[in-house]
C-alpha cells in the first residue's frame, strides 16, 4: 500500500507477485489505462516476465470486472466493517484479509464455490 499509485508501486507488486506464483510466460496481465501500467518501468517489466499486456478499453468498467468486484468485495466484506488507527494496521488487516481468508477460505461462484488457492491447485494438477 501506498499513498499514491505510481510506477514504482506497481511494478513491486508486479515483482512479489511473480516470485511468490512462477507463473510461465504467457501469462495475459490486465489493468486498466492508468499511466503507471503504460511506463516503461512497467513495460519493461511485463516483457522480461514474458507475459502478454492487455488493457481495457476507455470508459469501460466491463473489461475489468473481475477486479472491480473484488475491490467491493474487500470494502464491503471488510473495510467498512473496521476502523483503522493507522496506515499500518490497515494494510497488516487488508494482507491478513487477502491472504488468510479471501484466497484460502472464501468461496468464490466463479470458480465452483471453491476458494482460488484450491481452484488453482487443481488447475496446476491437471
């Protein structure tokens, strides 16, 4: 987390992201048209990954609705339900949240009612 969305800022999430899933070359990354995923830092990035770049359209909230569902998702089922003291506290929580219980206990209708690290362990077994 960070005070302002920066190249910098996604590119390192791009980074630990890599290192903690060793996706293969390929991978189709999607963001949106903010000027932080069209750098060059980030360009670069993307290529040396060998994952293919893919952007949504302007305007256009649909090509990102994974995304965007997840985002109400995490303000609804959790944000608005906690207060903060600080910086800190929330970002230790919102990890805490993704990590322990959105990826690993919460069933998601998209994939079968099943949590993502399940439904990927069987994707990566089949």
């Amino acid at each position: 987390m960070s005070e302002r969305i920066d190249a910098a800022l996604v590119c390192q999430a791009l980074k630990s992201a890599y290192w903690q899933r060793k996706p293969a070359p390929g991978l189709i990354l999607h963001t949106d048209r903010g000027s932080q995923y069209a750098s060059h830092m980030h360009q670069k990035l993307v290529s040396q990954y060998g994952f293919v770049m893919s952007m949504s359209r302007k305007a256009n909230a649909w090509d990102n609705a994974p995304m965007e569902s997840f985002f109400k998702t995490l303000k609804v089922e959790r944000l608005y339900r906690v207060h903060y003291r600080d910086r800190q506290q929330a970002r230790l929580d919102i990890v805490d949240w993704i990590e322990g219980f959105y990826n690993r206990r919460r069933l998601h209708s998209s994939n079968g009612f099943q949590a993502p690290v399940t439904d990927e362990a069987m994707l990566k077994a089949a």
